[in-house]
C-alpha cells in the first residue's frame, strides 16, 4: 500500500536541496575560511541534524540502527575525552562532519519505512543540485568574485593564483561533488539525449574544468570512458554516444575560451611537482608520503593501543602541525583507531554490499567515491562531501527497493 508523501519529508528534502546555496552563501560572507570553527556552514549542518533527530523519534527508527548510533556515539565520546586538549573543539566539528552523513542516510531509511519519502525525491535532489552546484560556481566566475583553486585562497578571478573554485572553501570538497555529479550527468545522456541532459552535462563539465585539478580531469576521462564502453549497441545507444562526444567538444571549446588564461599555469604546477616527487607522490599530492611518518609517530607515542583506538587529534601535529593526511581512510585510522575503522567503513561497506545494483548510477558513484576518498581525502569528514555522499547512499539504498515499510 503506498501513502502519501507528507509536507515534513519536503521540508528535509529542502534542507538537502540548497546545500550548494548555503554552502555559496557560508564562502560569501566568511571568505572562504573558517570551517571548523562556527560559521553558517556549520549551523546550517546543525539543523538538519536536528531534524534528523526529530524525525527519528516521531516515525521511530529500527533497533539495529539504534544500537549501531548509540554504540558510535559513545565511541567517539570516549575518543574526545581520551584526547582531550586545545585541538579538542576542532576534533569535535571533524567528528560531527563524519556522524552527519550517517544521520542522514538513518533519517530517510526510517522516513521511507513510513512511506513519507521514496526514490523520486532522491533524484529530485540530483537533478536540482547538477543545476545548481554548476551555477553558483560559473555565475561567481562571470561576476568575477570567488576564490582560486591554487594561491592566495583570497586572491579573486584573474590574480595570478591558477584555478577557480567559486565561493566554496575547499577545492577538494567541490571536486568530488562535480566528479559525482558529472558521472550523474554523462549517465543521464547515456539514458537519454535530451537537450536539457546535455545543458546540465556542459554547466558540470566547463565547472570541472575551470577548477585545474588533475583528479578531476582523471576523473572526467576514466568516467567518460567507461560509459562508453558500458553502453548498448544499438542505434539509439551509438546516437547517444555521438550527442555525448558533441557535448565534451562543446564543453571543451567554452572552458577553452573561458579558462585560456591559466591552462598554461596548470600545466606548468603539475611539470613542477612531478619533477619534484616521485609519481606516487604526485598523484596523490604527497598525502602518502604523510602516511608512514605518522604512523611511526602514533606507534612511538601511544604505542598499539594508539593504532587500537587512534589518537585522536593529536596526530595532525605529529608530521606537519594542524595537518591532515588527507587520505580518509588513514584519517580515521589515526583518530579513532582500528575500531573506529570497523564502525565507519563497516557501515558503508554494509549498505554498498546489501543495496548494490550492478550498472546503478548510485552503485558507480558510490565505488567512485571509495576511491576519490582514498586518494585525495576530503569526503568522509567534510561538511559538503559528508552530505552529498550521504544522498549517494540513501539513492543506493532506495534502488534497490529492499528497505521493507512498516
């Protein structure tokens, strides 16, 4: 029996759908800095969660998702309160970054179960945001205010600084919400050539484009790519594939005009660091090369018992103060350990292994995610990368068409 879809799951949906404005808005007003200290960013973050938890407790969430939130919370109360020091508030904004996509993904599953959302809502947040995302950050380059992706993070359109970003504070974050949504728009084409497809398809390649990340143009490609092989063969398959090599020439030809400035630059950045480290280093932006120094330092310093619960903050000061390593997976390591490991990539592991659906956009987004995580960081514990690939997952699930109603 399926009932009707209630005005309080819109008001959710809403807060989900203008992420890429407040987000906007957050850059705008702070310059692009401040995030993790409280911004409105950050208190934006805080109402959806409120919501979440409101509407977990009017429509009831299930007992195992109970168990696994309340066992989470506890873990990563101890974790402050072990290493509780001056980085301590930080430590708790990076530790609501990564609850937040879990609560999230918790409150649609149990407003699903209620009938009060279903997987057309999903694909309405999509579709808004493969406008939007691209719009704010190509409607800040045609106004010429904004911030580079490379340089003076201050410095505006123009400066000698490479790249461009818009108004959203970390290029890492933006990128992988444009590799995702640019998978999202070639699978759209690949499904349907329509003008409006291949509209959204321009607006998030020349976005990706002008932003001069080697991950992204990987991305692009590696994506591009496999579509291309992917798809049928059939009439209607090898239009759709002229319509898509017609939309990147086009997309190519408006970014080249566009950007025709910092190309060069570009290039040049990464002839200098590929000269500089090894090619390890290199693709990953020596992020890897943090891995192994802090590792040793956790041992050193807090010996197995550090790699058994992590050491919380306090390895960001151990290579190169106030720090990162930037590769999530190895950030969550050296945070909360072995066990912290085990309760996060466990449970996006369980949803990826239980909804997958071979050739699903949402089952290749959320592979694709793995990877960019793993790699160049910035999604797990990010406030925009956390949300978005919140939306990743609930798509995941919602599918597959196995969360049972109640």
């Amino acid at each position: 029996m399926q009932k009707q879809i209630t005005k309080p799951a819109y008001i959710y949906t809403f807060l989900l759908m203008i992420l890429p404005i407040m987000d906007s808005l957050n850059g705008l007003l702070n310059g692009g800095a401040n995030e993790n200290g409280l911004s409105l960013g950050i208190l934006y973050r805080v109402i959806i969660l409120l919501f979440s938890i409101f509407y977990c407790v009017i429509y009831g969430i299930d007992k195992r998702s109970f168990l696994f939130l309340l066992i989470l919370g506890i873990y990563l109360i101890i974790s402050v309160t072990l290493y509780a020091n001056y980085y301590m508030s930080t430590y708790v904004v990076v530790l609501f970054k990564l609850v937040l996509p879990i609560m999230i993904i918790t409150t649609m599953i149990t407003l699903k179960r209620r009938y009060r959302v279903n997987k057309k809502i999903i694909k309405k947040i999509m579709d808004v945001w493969l406008i939007v995302f691209p719009l704010t950050m190509l409607g800040a380059y045609i106004l010429g205010i904004g911030f580079s992706t490379y340089g003076d993070s201050s410095s505006m359109v123009g400066g000698e600084s490479v790249g461009f970003k818009g108004l959203y504070y970390a290029q890492n974050d933006i990128s992988y919400v444009l590799d995702l949504l640019y998978t999202y728009a070639v699978s759209k084409i690949v499904n349907r050539a329509s003008l409006i497809n291949i509209i959204e398809f321009i607006l998030i390649l020349v976005s990706s484009v002008i932003m001069g990340l080697k991950g992204n143009y990987l991305i692009i490609f590696a994506v591009t790519l496999y579509y291309l092989i992917k798809a049928e063969k059939s009439d209607h398959s090898r239009y759709r594939k002229l319509v898509l090599f017609s939309a990147i020439i086009l997309g190519a030809l408006i970014s080249s005009y566009l950007f025709r400035d910092d190309f060069m630059k570009i290039i040049n950045r990464w002839q200098y660091f590929y000269n500089k480290n090894s090619l390890i280093s290199f693709v990953t932006s020596t992020r890897s090369d943090r891995v192994v120094p802090t590792f040793n330092w956790i041992k050193n310093n807090f010996g197995y018992s550090g790699i058994i619960f992590g050491s919380g903050y306090s390895y960001t000061d151990s290579i190169v103060p106030f720090k990162y390593v930037e590769m999530d997976f190895f950030d969550v390591l050296f945070q909360l350990g072995v066990l912290g490991i085990f309760l996060i990539y466990g449970y996006y592991i369980k949803i990826y292994t239980t909804y997958k659906v071979h050739g699903n956009y949402y089952s290749v987004a959320f592979i694709l995610t793995l990877i960019i995580s793993t790699l160049s960081g910035h999604v797990l514990e990010t406030a925009l990368s956390g949300v978005f690939f919140a939306v990743i997952c609930t798509g995941l699930i919602f599918n597959s068409e196995t969360v049972k109603e109640s």
